[in-house]
C-alpha cells in the first residue's frame, strides 16, 4: 500500500507539473519550507523542494508564466517551449518522489511520469490554442485561473488521499483520449488556419472564378455517390465543416451542381453529403484566422451548417454567398413575374 501511495504521489505531481510545472514546484516548496505540511518517512526525498534556491527560481518563472499564461496567443508559444520542459520536469519530479529505488524501477517511473505529464501538457495546449481563436481575452484569462485553482486544489487533496488524486487523473486522462480525435483536429485546423494567415494575406478582389473541378483526392468520392454525371458548376476547397449530419470532417470540398440550383454537396474523403438550400440564408462570418460561410434557417427551426475556409479565401467565400444568394432569389422572382403577368 506505501508503495502504490508512493507512485500516486509521483504521478500526481507529474500530471500537475504537465499543467504548470512552476506552480507545482512553487506551491510544494513553499508548503514544506513553511512546514504547511509534514512530510511522512516515505516522502522525505522531497524536502529539497523546500531550498530556498528552487523556491526562488520556481516563484520567479511562475510570476512570469502567471502573465504569459493570460495573453493570447503568447500562451500558445509559451506552451510549445515547454512541451519538452514540462514532460522532463515532471519526471525528474516522480523521480525524487521515489528516491533511490532500484534502477529499472527508476527508468520504468520516469516514463510513466514523462508519458502523464505529456498529456497533461497536451490536453493544455490543445484547450488553449482552441480558446485564442475568441476575440475577447477573458477566456485565456479564465482557463488560466481555472488551470492554476485545479493544480492547487490537486495538491491538496493528493496530501490528504493520493489514490483518490490518481483515479481523478485517471478519469481526466480517460476522457481526454476519447475526445483525443476531435481536439488534435482541432488543433490541426487551427495551426493550418495560423499559417495561412501568416503566410498569405486576404484576397480582397471582388470577383474571382470559382474553379469547375474538384480536387484529386475528392473526385473517387464523387463518382462512388453517383454524382459524377451532374455537371459541377463550382467546387470550393474548405477546410471543415459542421452542421447536421457533418461531423466537422477536416479537409473537404463545397459543390455546386446545375442539376440542383437549390442543394450544394459537401465532400470528404469518405462521403458526400446534400445540403438543402430551401429555406435558408447564406452569409460570410468572418473570424479572426478564418472566413465562416454560414448556411442558416430562415426561421427558428431547421438544420445549420458552417463551413471554415482561410483567411486568403476571403473573395472566394464572397463569391459562393453572391452565388447561392442569387440561387435562392430566382424562384422568388419566379413567381413575382408569374403574379405580375
């Protein structure tokens, strides 16, 4: 039992140093320098925690992560400095949790803290660099409070009942692996989005030429839905989208057909999806990396699709609103001609 309290201890630490490592050395040192705590016969090893040196340089790389950590996108670079940083210190932290056990036993340990604090570390960023998208800071602000309260509120209840603390961890790890496909594609989108928009600036032309093909990769696509017979007035690259049975699927296509002035097709590597148009509103939202074309009900009621196209596609998702806007008016002026003759 010492000895599974002893890598509960380890791995705790490891987790919360993959969070904030400085805060986790700060709020530990501070403890046993100022005997908050006293450290049972197992866990002496940890006392060097409480040298006034590492409580010092601990304090001071907190008080600036503290502020970097509210700023965003500079956490975001942050965080990718300390993507090694954090795994190796929280290994090193499990590692004098355990003192001198026996070699193998050292390195088997220091994997399994590396491995937790990775995640931890991940599970972060991932969260982070998702939330500097919002043009207002006070997300950055409160996911970097939420983060430091969990680190503190972590180490106190690990004091009080570290098995606990480590089937909590457990639980988060757990539900971070199941929602691991969704946040590395956002992750995934989100850095692809970053670079363009560093790397190109906005199209401002007015009008473009929608291209009439669709990319290499997506034509098998269209030609297994049997849709390869209806003439493709344009097809739009995009990279997701989401709406009512599109399940954000990264990298796709937008398709226009003359057959269906009403419908558009989206197009993935592994289905090709009918979206229709009756009743509803097209519009460009745009965002701070990306430009938004919005698919929405008239009224309350009814199916809404979003689709993300790069910043640099800006005349091009002007174009597809103009287009599908004059799709949906002609039936109107269809029957406005009928009524007036």
């Amino acid at each position: 039992m010492e000895k599974l309290d002893l890598l509960a201890v380890a791995l705790g630490l490891a987790a919360f140093a993959g969070i904030n490592l400085y805060l986790t050395v700060f709020a530990t040192g501070l403890a046993i320098h100022f005997h908050w705590i006293t450290l049972a016969p197992q866990y002496q090893s940890l006392e060097v925690l409480g040298n006034p040196w590492i409580i010092t340089i601990a304090g001071v790389l907190y008080f600036l992560e503290f502020f970097a950590d509210k700023i965003p996108w500079v956490d975001s670079i942050w965080d990718a400095v300390h993507t090694l940083i954090r795994p190796i210190g929280g290994a090193l932290l499990a590692i004098q949790v355990l003192g001198h056990p026996s070699p193998a036993f050292t390195v088997i340990v220091a994997l399994l803290a590396g491995g937790t604090s990775l995640i931890a570390h991940t599970a972060k960023a991932a969260t982070r660099l998702a939330s500097n998208t919002s043009p207002e800071p006070f997300s950055n602000i409160g996911l970097s409070l939420g983060e430091d309260a969990a680190v503190l509120g972590g180490l106190v209840l690990m004091l009080f009942n570290p098995l606990l603390t480590l089937l909590l961890l457990a639980l988060g790890f757990a539900a971070f692996f199941y929602f691991a496909p969704k946040i590395l594609r956002a992750m995934k989108t989100k850095i692809w989005l970053t670079w363009k928009k560093l790397n190109g600036p906005a199209d401002r032309q007015m009008w473009v030429k929608l291209p009439t093909t669709l990319p290499a990769r997506l034509a098998s696509v269209f030609s297994r839905e049997n849709l390869l017979g209806e003439r493709i007035a344009w097809a739009a690259r995009c990279i997701s989208g989401r709406g009512k049975g599109i399940a954000a699927n990264l990298f796709g296509a937008l398709v226009a057909t003359r057959e269906e002035p009403r419908k558009v097709i989206f197009v993935t590597w592994k289905s090709a999806r009918r979206i229709d148009l009756e009743g509803s509103k097209v519009r460009r939202e745009p965002g701070f990396l990306s430009e938004n074309l919005v698919i929405s009900p008239r009224t309350e009621k009814g199916p809404r699709y979003s689709f993300v196209f790069p910043r640099s596609d800006l005349a091009v998702v002007e174009q597809i609103v103009h287009d599908l806007q004059e799709r949906l008016s002609e039936p109107a002026l269809q029957q406005q001609g009928a009524a007036v003759s």
